[in-house]
C-alpha cells in the first residue's frame, strides 16, 4: 500500500503545495496565509499565552485580546480554552457569540471571503468549522451542539434560529473524481462540488445527521437523527433516514412555527 507522504497530505488539507518549504512557511500557510507576518505574529503571542489559559482568568483575557487576532468581532464574545483559530483575518463573528473549549476555526482559502458567524450563535465544545477555499455563514441565534463538522470548499449557509444535534456533519464541496482517468484520491484536494448548501432559517438538524454537498433543507425543517441527506428537501417537512425521505409535511403548522426573519 502506498503511504501518503507530506507533499500528498498537505495537497489534500487544501494547501499550497508547499512540500519544499521550510518548517516556518509550512506552519505559516497552515494557521495565517497571506496574512502580514506582524499581525500573525501578534496572534501566535496571544494564542500562545492565553489559549489554554483555565477558569474566568483565562476567559477574561481571551474576551480581551481575541478581537486583535479577526477580520470583525462584535461585542462580549466568548472563547473557551484550546479553541484554534487559523485564517482569523477571514473570520467575522458576531456579538454574544460563545465558543466552547477545544473547537476549531479555520478559514483556510486564498481566495474566499471565508467564514462568517452571526449574533448569538453558540458553538459546541470540538466542533470543528473548516474552509478548504470556500465559504461558510452562519446566521444569527443558530445553536451548534458538541462535536459537529461543517466542511465548505464551496458555500455554506445556515439560516438564522437554527439548532444543530451533535455528532452532525455538513458538506458543501468536497467530493473527488472517481471516473476512470481520475488521479488517486489521496492526489486529488477534494475540491469538486456540485453547489452550495443552505440550511433554511428555523430548522432543527437531529444528532448524527449528515447533510451531503448541495443537498439543500429548506425553512422549517426537521431533520431525523442520522438521517443522511443527499437531496434537497423541501421547506416545512421532516425528513429522516438513509437517503432521507420526507416522513411529514409540516405545512399545515405553519402559521404557530412561522418565525419573522
Ligand atoms: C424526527 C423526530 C423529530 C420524530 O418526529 P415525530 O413527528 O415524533 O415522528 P414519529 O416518531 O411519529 O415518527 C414518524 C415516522 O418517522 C420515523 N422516524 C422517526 N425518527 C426517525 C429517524 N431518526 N430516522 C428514521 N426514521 C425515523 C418513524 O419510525 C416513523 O415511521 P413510521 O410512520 O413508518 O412508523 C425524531 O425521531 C428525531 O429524530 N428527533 C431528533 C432528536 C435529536 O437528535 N435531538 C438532538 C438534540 S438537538
């Protein structure tokens, strides 16, 4: 079997090939980009002393400094220890957001906007929010459980009052060719997609779902714990299962679920 050496596993993370570079330009690209050395030294500072900081000290400090490290930060936002934030020059978030102990931000891209996070939204202890050159929003009061992974080398969209089980999985990008002439997958960078993914406002997205590349929910929604999601599935349904399949229509709720934007 062949391993995977460096050059083929940093092609695969969606880096630059960068598989002649020294150590520094390998870190570098991982966390920072294209983001000027100074700043990117001023984050490796405040990580480095404050990112595992324990207790109220530790969310003290970080409430303070954090904001010099984003693009747009509102106000009173929250981070927990061990939180890793890459790409920070491409991340907005939004007033009274909380992110829990040991999550992952990366806005990893070149050329994208990269990821945007809303008022109110709260983010789940390990859950990882990751871009390989796309983009991910998320809208304002979503609530995102422990251990869930949102993948985006194309665009994500979740609409605001959303609320996410955890152990979820969402997809937009990602895939890799399996025709005959392709290259071997592990020489592909998983970048082929076949369109965005929004999450409609108002749904709720049971523990364990999967939520595939381009397999859109509409508003309202209830999707089924482990249900794994290959089409989209339109607004005011549930739909459970693998593939899901609409179970209900929740049409006729519809005035007591109606939610003003
Ligand atoms: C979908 C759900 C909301 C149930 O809705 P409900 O309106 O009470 O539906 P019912 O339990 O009456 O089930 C309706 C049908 O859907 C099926 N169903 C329910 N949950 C399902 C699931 N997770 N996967 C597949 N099918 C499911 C039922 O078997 C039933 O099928 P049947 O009519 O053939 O017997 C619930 O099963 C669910 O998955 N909740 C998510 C809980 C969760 O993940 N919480 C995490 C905290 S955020």
């Amino acid at each position: 079997m062949k391993t995977m050496d460096t050059e083929q596993s940093l092609k695969v993370k969606g880096v630059a090939d960068v598989s002649h570079a020294s150590a520094f330009r390998k870190y570098r690209d991982l966390y920072y980009g294209d983001m000027p050395i100074g700043r990117a030294i001023v984050c490796e500072l405040i990580m480095f002393f404050f990112s595992g900081m324990g207790g109220a000290l530790g969310l003290f400090f970080r409430r303070k400094l954090y904001p010099l490290m984003f693009r747009r930060i509102g106000r009173k936002v929250v981070f927990g220890r061990n939180v890793v934030i890459r790409h920070p020059h491409r991340i907005n978030l939004g007033d009274y957001t909380i992110i829990d102990d040991n999550c992952v931000i990366d806005a990893k891209g070149t050329n994208n906007f990269g990821i945007e996070i809303g008022e109110r939204v709260y983010i789940g202890r390990n859950t990882i929010l990751y871009t390989k050159n796309g983009n991910l929003r998320i809208g304002k009061d979503v609530s995102i459980s422990s251990n869930c992974q949102f993948v985006s080398s194309n665009d994500m969209t979740i609409g605001p009052y959303t609320v996410i089980g955890a152990y979820s999985y969402l997809l937009s990008g990602g895939g890799y060719d399996y025709g005959p002439n392709a290259k071997r997958f592990s020489e592909q960078n998983g970048f082929i997609t076949r369109g965005p993914l929004v999450i409609g406002e108002n749904c709720w997205i049971g523990a364990g779902a999967i939520i595939l590349d381009a397999a859109s929910v509409g508003e309202h929604c209830v999707i089924a714990a482990g249900a794994v999601v290959n089409k989209p599935v339109p607004a005011h349904s549930i739909a459970g299962g693998i593939p899901a399949r609409v179970i209900k229509s929740l049409e006729e709720d519809l005035p007591a679920h109606k939610v003003s934007s």
